[in-house]
C-alpha cells in the first residue's frame, strides 16, 4: 500500500476535501504543475487557476478546481487554502463552455488581465469537470 498523508483543500465558502490521500498535483503561479507525496519536504507557493488532482487511498480521484490561493506543505500533510474553489463533480460544464466563450471573445478584442483570468477559470472547471479543452 501506497504511503498516505493528510490532504485539506479549503476555500472561504467550505472544505471540499479533507482526508488521507497518496498525492495531490496542483500548479503554483509561474511554477507550473507540482506533485506532492508522503514525506514531501516542506514547501509553501501562491497557486493559480487550475485542476487540481487529489489521489485517494481507494485509487479514485478527487478533482478540483481551484481559482488561486496558497499551499502549504508540512509534517506530512497538505493544506490547499483557495480563494475559491469547485468539486469537479459539482460544475455546470453549460456555464463554464459559456464563460469559456465569452473570454475568448474578449479576448479577440482586447487583451486585460480579467479576461485572461476568466479562461484560466473556465479551463480550471472544465478540466477538473473531466472535459478536454
């Protein structure tokens, strides 16, 4: 059996995970993807819009996905602290195509840092939502 630790994903309105897990992968703003284990050395970084995985010990995966925030790591657990944060299972895959849509086309026009923002999220929801975009 895989070594496990302890996993908490939190965001202001609730605690969408927590639990032992064998791994988590989430990506650090300017970082890129980061993957986590039992016995990870100490490490603390600012996240950015994205999927986050959450591997449990029965071999299933938690998605995610988290609009910004901090993880930490320490003692042999995870704590994912998000500015905002969904279960994949419970995103309205309609209103993220359309949020997708209006970014893009947003984007055609101009290019701002909210518009940018809004695809990395929509991207986030989808993919944690199990869509390829």
């Amino acid at each position: 059996m895989a070594a496990t630790m302890t996993v908490e994903v939190v965001s202001p309105e609730e605690v969408l995970y927590s639990g032992e897990a064998t791994m988590v992968i989430t990506r650090t703003l300017g970082g890129g993807e980061i993957a986590f284990q039992a016995g990870h050395a100490p490490f603390l970084g600012a996240l950015t819009e994205n999927h986050t995985r959450v591997f449990l010990t029965d071999g299933s995966v938690e998605d995610i996905a988290v609009h910004g925030g901090f993880v930490e790591v320490s003692n042999n657990k995870v704590s994912i602290l998000s500015d905002a944060a969904e279960l994949g299972s419970k995103i309205d895959v309609d209103r993220a195509r359309s949020a997708k849509q209006r970014a893009e086309e947003r984007l055609r026009h101009e290019h701002d840092a909210e518009a940018i923002s809004a695809l990395g999220r929509s991207h986030a929801r989808l993919r944690a939502a199990g869509i390829t975009v």
